[in-house]
C-alpha cells in the first residue's frame, strides 16, 4: 500500500489506531508537546488570539477553533490570559477539533465551564463565522505521500510484506505521470535515490478558504523545514524516543516533518494572507515570554522558579533538547488583517 495510506491506518484506523483510544502525552505517554512544558505556551497564544480579536474590530462573536488540543492544556491556558478581556471572553464560542474520545474526556476535565463548548470531528463542522484558530502539532501528523527517484522517473513510495514476512519499504512499478513537472525546482535537480515527501493541500486550503471568506486568523506551529527539498522525514515515536516506523504499526506516533513553503503557497493560492514564517523561539519572545517567565519566577518558590526557567530554555532555545529552532510558525489571515502580532514583518528565514 502507498506510504499515505500505512501512515493513515497506524493512525487513525477505527480500532487500531494509535490516535483513537489511549493519551499519547506527558512522562508517561510517547512525547511532549509545547503546552504541556509550560503554561506560559497557552497563555502566549491566548493573548494573541487576543490581538486578533482586537485587529477584526472586536467582532461580538468569535469561534476560537484548536486543532488537534492534546489534553486541552494549551486551551485552557489561553482561556485563563484571555478572561483578562471581559468582551473578549463573552464573544468566544470554543470548538476543540479532536477524534479520540480518551483526550475528549480529559478536555472535559482540562477546560473551565464555558458558555460554548464544543467538540468536532473536523473544522468543516464548525459554524460559520470569524474564527482564530490554532494548530499545534497538527500538520506533522497528516498522511504523507513519498516518491523515489529512479533512472526512469519518480515512483511511488509503498509499505510491502518482505520475503520474511516482516514489512519493508517499496515501490511502484510505473512512475507518476508527468510528476518532474510539478515539483520545485530544487527538487528537480535531486540525485537517484532521493525521496520526496507532500501532503494534499486540503487541510490548510479549508483553513485559509474560511478566513479569508469569513474573517480571522489562524497560527500554525509545527517542526518542519520552510523550503520544499527532498528528504526522508518519516518517523515513529514511542516512550520518548525513536523507533522503527515499520515495527509494531498503531503503537507508535508516525509524523513527517511539515513543508512551510507548501502551506504558505497554498493558502496564498486560494486567497489568503500569509504571515512568516519564524522560528518558535523567535515567535515566543516577540511574545513577551521572557517577561512572563521573569514575572512567574518573582512570585514562585526556588524550586518552582527552577522549573519556569527549564522550561522556558526548552521552548526557546536551538541547542540540544531546545524545540525554539526546529518548531516553526506561520500565520494565516483574512486578507484584511495586514499585520498580525509577532509573525508581521518578519526577515526572511535561512535556507
């Protein structure tokens, strides 16, 4: 079968898929995520989600939409800074993207009692209307499509049974038609043996195609690379730490690393505005997240000031076990909103 559709399965199958029934985070899950570091992760968000609100005149209603919340950490922290805006937090009507009823229960719990509070198997179900909209490791998990360049053309990257009845990498038999004609470039040029990875442009095209009719923003972060090249990215994750992407398929996290170049140019393609990106380092101090920390660290105990100031270096450093430069962001906006907060007039970012 191709790449995609293993990655899918690992995934998301009814009742074998990793995502579908166990919480995949923290100490005693497979990975940690940026929120559950740190509650200044959320309440950053929460304040820029503010901006926005700000920058679309303080619209009466706001859907405020997470893709993918994880335990609704990063939720309930941004609906904490917000609450500082009476207006603000009135107008929200909160709607959490998530299909593993083990994380919906422990949102439930997560989140404070909201006068609108609900739960979609996708963003197509949400109402209509002005909307900020986060995504937090969301893309990185999405089914990726690979090709391998052969003499005779790019081929098809599959998962087959090997002689031994253990699965291995494969591929088609013909090549894609016409395939060289929509890459970039760069890749183009790439050697024999080289992989190319891309995921269907629907995801963020459904995103950019409701901003830009219906008002808001959305902020994308992610790991990833912010030009489209060729490389394998495709990993497994269990218990912190890598693993086989073939061996015990649905107990592990599968990703591949997000293409930034690709969804900035399909969010442009249909209309929308695109905002940086930068890295989330540089994203978080923009923010204020240095100031926050300082001001969390004032007030705390030794120990809990200790703990403020891990994790701050994990969110924002490059070094090892640092997430600031291997995370990404990108915003995306209704054509209207010129500026967003912290992602506007950003230099371009090294290749």
């Amino acid at each position: 079968m191709p790449v995609w559709r293993y990655m899918e399965l690992c995934l998301t199958h009814p009742r074998h898929g990793y995502y579908i029934a166990r919480d995949p985070l923290g100490r005693e899950g497979d990975f940690t995520t940026s929120p559950e570091v740190s509650q200044m992760f959320g309440e950053l968000l929460g304040l820029w989600a503010a901006s926005v609100w700000r920058g679309m005149d303080s619209p009466t209603e706001l859907h405020l939409i997470e893709l993918g919340p994880g335990r609704g950490t990063m939720m309930a922290d941004a609906l904490r800074a917000m609450r500082v805006l009476p207006d603000l937090y009135q107008a929200l009507h909160v709607h959490l993207v998530e299909i593993n009823p083990v994380l919906r229960e422990k949102q439930k719990a997560s989140l404070p009692a909201l006068r609108s509070l609900t739960w979609h198997d996708s963003l197509a179900t949400v109402p209509d209307g002005p909307s900020v909209i986060f995504a937090n490791e969301y893309f990185d998990v999405l089914p990726i499509h690979q090709a391998i360049k052969r003499d005779g053309g790019w081929h098809e990257r599959t998962v087959d049974i090997g002689a031994d009845g253990q699965l291995i990498f494969g591929a088609s038999a013909e090549p894609i038609a016409r395939f060289d004609l929509l890459l970039p470039p760069l890749v183009r040029a790439a050697p024999t043996g080289a992989i190319f990875e891309w995921r269907p442009d629907s995801e963020v095209m459904a995103i950019a195609s409701r901003l830009r009719d219906q008002g808001g923003a959305a902020v994308i972060i992610d790991y990833g690379h912010v030009r489209s090249d060729a490389g394998d990215t495709l990993q497994a994750i269990a218990k912190h730490s890598y693993t086989d992407p073939l061996k015990n398929p649905g107990h592990a996290d599968i990703t591949a690393h997000v293409d930034f170049q690709a969804l900035a140019r399909a969010a442009e393609d249909v209309g929308a505005r695109v905002h940086g990106p930068l890295t989330q380092g540089e994203f978080l101090k923009r923010l204020g997240i240095e100031t926050r920390a300082m001001t969390l660290m004032a007030k705390a105990t030794p120990d809990v000031s200790e703990t403020v100031s891990s994790a701050l270096k994990r969110l924002i450093d490059s070094g090892r076990g640092g997430m600031g430069s291997m995370f990404k962001v990108i915003g995306i906006s209704d054509p209207k909103l010129e500026t967003l907060v912290a992602l506007s007039d950003t230099p371009e970012m090294p290749q």
